[in-house]
C-alpha cells in the first residue's frame, strides 16, 4: 500500500522552548531551527530532534531581514518542510517566507487586540479582565492572519507579566498542540 508522505512540521523558537517541550511531546517534528543561543536548543536535542541555528547577529537598523530570511528558508527546504509552527521566535521574516512555507504562530493575548512583543504587559497595563491566546496563520503583517483558536484566560488582581504570561503558555501548550495536530495528521 502507498500513499502520500505524511507532512513534516518544523518548530521555529528563540527562548526557553516550552511551548516547543510541548509539541515535540505529542507530535513529530522534522526540524527546530532557532536564531540565537537559546534553551530550545536543549529541548531539541532531549527529543532527539535534528536543531539548525541560523544565528542572527545583528539586532540593529541594518538588519539584513532579506538574507535572513533566505537562509531560513534555505534550511526549510533542505529538510523538505511543509508546515512551520513559529513558538516564541524572536525574528520576523521577510514577505517572500510566507508565500513559500506554511507558517503557524501562537499570541498570548486575544488578537487583534495587544499585538506586539509585549502582549502579555499590555493587557496588564490597559487594565483588562480577560486576555488569551490565539492561534493563527502567520502572514506578512505581524501577529494578523486567519485565526484558527483562541482561549481567554482571566486576569487575576495580584499578576505580574511573568506570572500571567505563565498561565497564558499553559493554555497555549494544549491548544496549540490540538491545532498542529489536526493541521498535521488531519486528526
Ligand atoms: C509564548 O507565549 C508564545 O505565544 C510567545 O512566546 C512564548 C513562548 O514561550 N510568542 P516558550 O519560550 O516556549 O516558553
């Protein structure tokens, strides 16, 4: 019996791997690619996964996004992805990466509102209720793009940013993962 190759799924992280320690747990992942020294690094390679660094060295006005990018998707290619979960990925790329590559992203905060870097203190410093995550297609624009799940999570009187965004990246291990995992086996 034959039938077509099952699509391979990159994680793309920049931090402390979380969220990635969460999908390689339950999915298979062909490739982590990060773009600093980071602890995802080690999280890749406890899972036994194949992790490329294309080491971003230049955080200024100069930053050539465009090369970036080709070598992200360079590396992409070569490992014959077909779907890109970008889980705490601190570069944006270039236009040309999301007309190439499917590329899924996680937001702490409730798109369209709080988009940014700095959800997690936005939503704190607006003074909301209610914040989340949201699951979405990531294009061109920053933190837009079709939304495939959301979840709210409430704000508590007392929470910092690192204890909110904690609770966030809870729900955002569960729900991100029930997304890939349809998107990915159609289950
Ligand atoms: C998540 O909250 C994600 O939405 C944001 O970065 C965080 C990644 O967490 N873009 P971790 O590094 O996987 O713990």
């Amino acid at each position: 019996m034959s039938g077509a190759a099952p699509p391979r799924l990159a994680v793309l992280a920049s931090g402390t791997g979380t969220l990635l320690d969460a999908i390689a747990s339950e999915l298979a992942v062909s490739l982590v690619m990060v773009d600093r020294e980071c602890v995802a690094e080690s999280v890749a390679e406890r899972h036994g996964i194949p992790c490329e660094r294309v080491q971003r060295t230049d955080f200024g006005t100069g930053f050539d996004r465009v090369g970036y990018t080709r070598a992200v998707l360079d590396r992409l290619s070569a490992s014959r992805i077909d779907v890109v979960a970008m889980a705490g990925w601190g570069t944006i790329l270039s236009p040309e990466a999301f007309d190439r590559v499917r590329f899924i992203n996680t937001h702490p905060s409730l798109l369209p509102s709080f988009k940014g870097w700095h959800a997690v203190r936005d939503a704190l410093d607006y003074g909301v209720k209610v914040t989340g995550c949201t699951v979405h297609v990531a294009t061109a624009e920053l933190d837009e793009g079709p939304i495939l799940a959301q979840e709210a999570v409430a704000v508590l009187g007392d929470d910092t940013e690192a204890v909110l965004h904690e609770r966030i990246k809870e729900v955002e291990r569960r729900l991100y993962v029930d997304v890939l995992r349809t998107l990915m086996t159609g289950a």
